[in-house]
C-alpha cells in the first residue's frame, strides 16, 4: 500500500493514473536492463558458425 500511496501522491500529475505511472515506471526498468546486458550472440566459443 505504501508504494502506490507514494506513486499517487510524488509521481502522478492530477491528469495520470496510478497504474499508468506504475507501467511506465516498469517499462524504463525492463529498457533499462536491456541496455546494460546486451543479448547474447549465437556463435559460442569453440563451435564456430562455418564450415
């Protein structure tokens, strides 16, 4: 409760919806990770792709 009672009160405008922020709020979390752990190749050490 406490954390929606923040999110309502600090990060919502008059106009914003509580779940609204909170998506957006996850969203920049999950861009966020990506950007920092770039997805993983195909190619493996010692298995190369050719032939």
């Amino acid at each position: 409760m406490t954390v929606i009672r923040f999110t309502k009160e600090i990060l919502t405008d008059e106009h914003e919806d509580v779940a609204d922020v909170l998506h957006q709020l996850e969203a920049t979390g999950i861009e966020q990770a990506m950007e920092a752990r770039p997805a993983p190749t195909d190619t493996h050490p010692g298995h190369p792709t050719t032939l």
